[in-house]
C-alpha cells in the first residue's frame, strides 16, 4: 500500500513500522470477554477498534490469524486472586449452572458483535477447553524455579522475576510504588510476596467448577489462560497482542512474566491497547454502575438517552474517535453520528447516478492516498473519515455540475469508497427505517389536504382522503388536528 503500516506499541511506548515475524502472515491475540454477564458499550468499543485493525491488516493482504478468547473460568472479582469466582457467584445469585451462565453470556456477546457488524476471530478458545495446556504450563514455570506451592495452590514468583526481568515493563510502574501500593500481606495469606498472583488455586469445598492437577482439585489463574492458549495458537513469539488499556496493569503484565518464566521469550512484538469508553469522563464499567448495554441503546430505553440510535451509527461513532484516545458517551455526538453515517451513505449512493467527463477537476488518488495515509498511522480511523467526507463533498459536486470526473476516475473513486466504508470500516447500508419514512410522508399528504380545505378546494381534500382509503390508510379530523391510521 502507498505507505507503511505504523503501529503504536505499548511495550516500546513508540509508533514504529510494522514488520510481522513471518512475511505476509499475522498472529493477533486479543484478550476476549469474561462471560458472566451482558457485554457493556464499552467491551463492545474494544471489540470494535480491534475489528477495525484486523480488517485493516486482511485489507492490506496480511494472512492473519485472530485469536479471541471467551473466560469462562478462574475470573476472580479483584483481578489480583481476589474474591469470589464471577461465575459461580452469579450462579448461585441465579440458581443455575456456571456452565448455563457461560453458555447465556457467550450467545449474548456474540449476537452484541453481530450487530455491530465485526468479522469472527479465526480461533475463539475457552480457558475451561485447555486446562491440561494451562497445567503443563504451571508445571513448566514450577520447573523453571519461578513458582511455587502453598497450601495446594501455584503462586508466580514476582520477587525472583524481578531480580532478572523487569516486570513492570509494559506499565513502566515503578516496582517500589508498585509495592507500597499492594496490600500488606498477613498470617492469612499463602503467597510468599506481595505481588505474587496465582498460576493453579486450590479449589474450595463448595467451588463447582474444578479440575484434577498434580497439586489436588483446582482451577488454574485468570492470567494464564492467555498464555497458554496465546502460545498453543500462535506460538511462544508472535506479532500483536491487544486488549482494553485496563489490562496492562496487572493481566498483561503478568501474562509477559508468565510467558518468559515458561518459554524465555516475550510472548508478542506489537501490545496494542485501546482506550476506555467513558460516561461523564468515567470509565463506563458494570462494577461503577454507569454502563449500559447495546440492546438499551439501540431502543433509546434508558434514562441517559434521548432516543434510540442504530448498530450502525453507533460504529460510526466508534470510528470518530482513535482508538487510543478515550470517547466520552454523549447524545450530541451520537446525533451528530447519525447525520454524518447518512451523509456518508448518500454520497456512496450517488456514485453510480453520477455522469462522467472528458477531464476532472481534482485528483481521485490524492483523496485515496489521504486515507491510506491516515489508516497508515497507527489506524487512524477519524482521520480517515474526515478525507471520506472531502469525498463525500466532492461526489455531491460533480452531481450538481460543479466539479468533473473521468470515466477511470469515476470508477477508482466508486471502488475505492466501496471497498474502503464496507471492507475495511465495516459499516453497512442499514435497512431503511420505512416507519419513519411512512411517517414524514403522510405528515406532507395531511399537509396538502389541509392546505386544499382552507382553500375550500374539497374535490382535492377529498380525492386525497378517498385515494389513501383505497390503500388502507384511514384519514380522522379531529379538533387536535388531522391523524391517520394505517390498516
Ligand atoms: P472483561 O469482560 O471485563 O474482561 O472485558 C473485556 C474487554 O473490554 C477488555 O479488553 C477490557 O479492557 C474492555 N473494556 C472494559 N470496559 C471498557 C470500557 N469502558 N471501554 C473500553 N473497553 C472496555
Ligand atoms: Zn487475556
């Protein structure tokens, strides 16, 4: 393509060229959902942003293998070892199996994606389908001198890491801070340092979902899935491994020690994270209360917004922003959204009305190169649209007569738009809202009849009346006004 892909990497805190391990192929990794329950606006803003960089790379001619998994185990609520199982907890709260809560959950985030038009993983992998790669791994790490037991459970040596690898390496934390600010252990506690995390935690009596291993029924650590399957499907070294930026902290950090503790490789090349969707500047979250969900917004059936907005405008929305930079919920923005995703589409529905010229009057490649340009620079999408727009303008001038386009630039324009906006944005035509549309016109229909009656021109007001009877739309004046009824 024009110009070279340019990536921002969490790990080097730099945008570099992108050079993938193997020429023409990418392995991607990203960190998928824990399905205990709906997936929020802002899970469905990560998804999104990493369609949009899959997309982009297959657009580019990468063979790419996206590997998305689904938690269905081992999510504590705090995400250090901490609290209870969020699926055994929400299935007590519910009375049913973890099993049934997983099964609720994985359809639902499926059906979420589906709407919002994002392109299925290659691979989507369960952390309970590979406990035994989960258990050979602990087992490695154990071997490698980086783990240890206690009481039944394997918890990940942080101090001896840290005496020959930087652990905080993704977050750039200061260890020392990092330390001061975890909580003190005490008698209780069966890890031997503060920041240790468990690899294998020994199943409790009343726990349901649990598995043998060599130390006893279990169920191994949230962190560890990615690893191992990251590496099952990928290999212990591969290109890109993404997530929300919540997940540097703690789950990727511990996922790169874990991966060098076992296979004494970093696991991935490019970390890419996306920002956080917000609500008044707050993170949108289940846990704060301030997150709602797709279905909500796509009925407009919530107390924070004004009306409804489609799957499709709210993609858009999506794309409005880079996907590093945080994107506050907000109802102007999303009408704004709706007016631009239509501006958007009527200019592609131009395109083929539009008539050709012996000349043309501005250059078709420059706008392409534009967006290619700014696709270049670590995804930027927003970039992107603001030079489809240009298009956009320019398509509505040659329809007026005001600019020209050749015949070849006519059709380098029509391909490019179109495979750009479905392929690679992956926005599609929504079905027409006809309820609206039924709506606006019958109000223009009242409001011609109306005008005929004050002009006492009954044969028209009726005639009008008489034609819609004929196809089953009921006129009724009334003191309020004028109302119809269709059927
Ligand atoms: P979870 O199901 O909580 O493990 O989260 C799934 C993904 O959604 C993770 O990559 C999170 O980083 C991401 N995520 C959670 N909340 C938000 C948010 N408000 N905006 C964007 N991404 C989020
Ligand atoms: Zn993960």
């Amino acid at each position: 393509m024009q110009n070279e892909l340019k990536i921002y990497n969490t790990l080097s805190r730099e945008t570099s060229v992108f050079k993938p391990l193997h020429k023409d192929y990418v392995g991607m990794y990203v960190c998928g959902p824990t399905v205990y329950s709906n997936a929020h606006l802002g899970n469905a803003r990560t998804y999104v942003s990493f369609d949009i960089i899959y997309r982009y790379l297959l657009h580019l001619g990468y063979k790419v293998r996206y590997v998305r998994n689904i938690t269905d185990a081992g999510h504590l609520e705090g995400d250090r070892d901490e609290g209870d199982d969020k699926f055994a907890k929400k299935a007590k709260l519910e009375q049913l199996e973890p099993m049934e809560i997983v099964q609720r959950y994985t359809i639902d985030f499926h059906e979420v994606l589906k709407q919002f038009n994002t392109l299925p993983p290659s691979i989507e992998p369960t952390a309970t389908g590979h406990i035994i790669e989960q258990i050979e791994m602990t087992k490695k790490i154990l071997a490698n001198g980086y783990a240890y037991e206690s009481n039944g459970s394997i918890y990940f040596d942080v101090e001896k890491f840290s005496k020959e690898h930087n652990y905080t390496i993704l977050s750039n934390r200061n260890l020392e801070e990092l330390l001061n600010n975890t909580r003190e252990l005490d008698g209780q506690d069966e890890k031997k340092g503060r920041l240790d995390f468990a690899l294998w935690i020994k199943a409790k009596p009343e726990h349901i979902m649990r598995w043998q291993s060599p130390w006893g029924e279990g169920f191994p650590g949230w962190h560890l899935e990615c690893s191992a399957m990251s590496s099952k499907y990928l290999g212990s070294e591969f290109d890109i491994h993404g997530g929300g930026m919540d997940l540097i902290p703690t789950h990727h950090t511990n996922e790169i020690a874990q991966n060098l503790a076992c296979h004494h490789t970093q696991p991935a090349k490019y970390w890419i994270h996306t920002n956080m969707l917000t609500v008044n500047g707050q993170k949108m979250s289940k846990s704060l209360g301030n997150s709602f969900l797709p279905a909500e917004l796509f009925s407009g059936n919530h107390q924070l917004l004004d009306k409804g907005y489609s799957p499709m405008t709210v993609r858009f929305f999506m794309l409005q922003a880079h996907y590093r930079s945080t994107l506050d919920f907000r109802n102007d923005a999303l009408q704004a959204a709706e007016k631009g995703f239509e501006r958007l589409m009527n200019g592609l529905e131009m395109l083929p009305k539009l008539k050709s010229s012996e000349t043309s009057t501005f250059s078709v490649s420059e706008l392409i190169e534009k967006v290619y340009k700014a696709m270049n620079e670590d995804f930027n999408t927003p970039i992107a649209l603001s030079h489809l727009f240009d298009a956009t303008r320019y398509i509505n001038l040659v329809n007026d007569g005001k600019e020209t386009l050749t015949e070849a630039d006519l059709k380098n324009l029509t391909n490019f738009m179109n495979s750009f906006i479905f392929n690679v944005l992956g926005l599609k035509a929504e079905e027409s809202n006809s309820g609206q549309l039924t709506d606006d016109l019958m109000q223009i229909i009242i409001g011609i009849r109306a005008e005929a009656k004050s002009k006492k021109d009954f044969a028209t007001s009726d005639f009008i009346r008489d034609k819609l009877k004929n196809i089953g739309i009921e006129i009724k004046d009334s003191k309020e006004g004028t109302n119809y009824k269709i059927g």
